[in-house]
C-alpha cells in the first residue's frame, strides 16, 4: 500500500502552479526625478530582474493648476523644467538598458501623478508598484502619492527611502 501521508498536496492551487515561479511579472516604478523616485527605480529593476519580470518605469507630469493664474512665462517656464526632466528621466532609463537581464518599458503621460500610476498599474495588469518616499514636507499633511497608493490596496507597493 502507497503512503500518501508523504506525497505532496497542492490541493486547492491551480493547474500549473509552481512554487518558486509565483512573483511578481510587472513590476512599476513611479519617478519624478528625485532622488527617492531614482533609488526606487533601482530597487525595482533589481527585483525585475531577480523575479524575471517586466519593468515598467512610469512618469506623470503633473498638470499645472492654475497656471493661467500664473502668466504665461511662468507657464512656459515650468513647460521647460518638466520637458527637461523628462528628458533626465529618458536617459536615465536608456541606461536600464545595459542591465542584463531586465526587460523593462518607459510609459509617460500628463496627469495628477497618483492616478496616472493608478491609470498604468491598472492597464500594465500591475503585480508590484516600487516609488520612493516624498521629500516634501507639504505631503505629510495631505498625504503622499506613495501613502495613497498603499491606502488603495490594490497592489503591493514598496516605499523606498
């Protein structure tokens, strides 16, 4: 007679399923051109990598708010800061590139930033959201986009330093 005490179960797992190979296959990470937002994309291509998964570097120029309050040169300006650090961002991810290993995608677009990873996490079919810390002091009292997207609970999220 067979001892099936010793035989291992994977009852109510689904077909296929395979301890080891059940991480994260996306994984996004949200930058801004901080310095937070720059380790984060690092600890997010590390664990791309170490997990086989796709890396999704995400960029949400915030809209301006009352930017024809401002003036036009004020809006102008401001156009050119996001313009040039988007290109930062670009270059920065370019040199992605050269880790082996990580697949990766860059995805921008215009928009509070906090739906916009919403917005990509969702369409990416998201596994993981990696962003850093604010460095802001203003977001201690309404809220960073990395405390509301942990409040979300839609995806495990990684608040790096």
């Amino acid at each position: 007679m067979k001892d099936e005490v010793n035989e291992p179960q994977n009852r109510g797992l689904p077909a296929g399923f395979e301890r080891g190979t059940d991480g994260p296959k996306v994984i996004v990470a949200g930058v801004d051109g901080s310095d937070t937002s720059w380790r984060a994309a690092a600890y997010a291509a590390g664990l791309a990598r170490r997990q086989r998964a796709l890396l999704a570097v995400v960029y949400v120029q915030p809209l301006l708010t009352g930017g024809a309050a401002l003036g036009a040169p004020v809006a102008e300006t401001t156009e050119e800061v996001a313009e040039e650090l988007l290109a930062e961002i670009r270059d920065a991810a370019e040199r992605l590139r050269g880790e082996p290993g990580v697949r990766w995608e860059f995805h921008t677009f215009r928009g509070d930033p906090y739906q916009g990873l919403v917005q990509a996490a969702d369409d990416l079919k998201a596994d993981a959201v990696v962003v850093g810390a604010s460095e802001r002091a203003g977001h201690r009292i309404v809220g960073s986009v990395a405390v509301r997207l942990v409040k979300a609970g839609r995806w495990p999220v990684t608040v790096v330093p």
